[in-house]
C-alpha cells in the first residue's frame, strides 16, 4: 500500500517540476515528507532507496515513463505520460 503512495507521489513531484527536472534527492525528501506522518514517521534513507530502485526501473524500456537529463542525478518525466497524468487529474477533479 504504501508503495503506491509513493509511486503516486514521485509522479506527482516529476509533473509538477516539468521539463527541469529534479534531483533524486529532492524527490526523495518530497516523497517523504508527503507519505510521513506525526504517528507513522518514514527513515528517509528507505524512501531514498525506493526512489532510487523505482527511477532506475522506469527509465529502462523503448517508451520509459520517466528520462535521465544531460545533468547527473536529475529526471524528469516523459512528455506522453505527462499527458495522461494531467487527463488523469482532471478526471479526479471532475
């Protein structure tokens, strides 16, 4: 359950950044400050790990959802599924 939050999250964070991109890092700490709680707090270095395992996965593939930029460490999200993100939201806000 808990992957799928932040799953959700890392894509969140990747559209809103648009074609900048963000750093693993960066992601990582939104993930776990959006997933943590007062009562359920999360060890930053396992959402780290996630992240990192997750990115590397979805960069792989002819149509990856997510790319490496020319810069070390920093990713961004594919344009098409940019797209359906969007159409997504726009369902969930309807």
């Amino acid at each position: 359950m808990t992957n799928i939050k932040y799953e959700t999250e890392i894509i969140r964070v990747l559209h809103a950044a648009g074609q900048e991109g963000l750093s693993v890092q960066k992601i990582s700490l939104h993930v776990r400050n959006a997933c943590s709680s007062l009562f359920e707090p999360l060890d930053m270095e396992e959402v780290h790990r996630y992240v990192q395992a997750w990115l590397v996965r979805n960069v792989k593939g002819c149509c990856p959802m997510v790319l490496r930029t020319a810069r070390r460490g920093v990713y961004v999200i594919n344009t098409p599924y940019k797209y359906e993100v969007l159409m997504a939201d726009n369902t969930i806000a309807e």
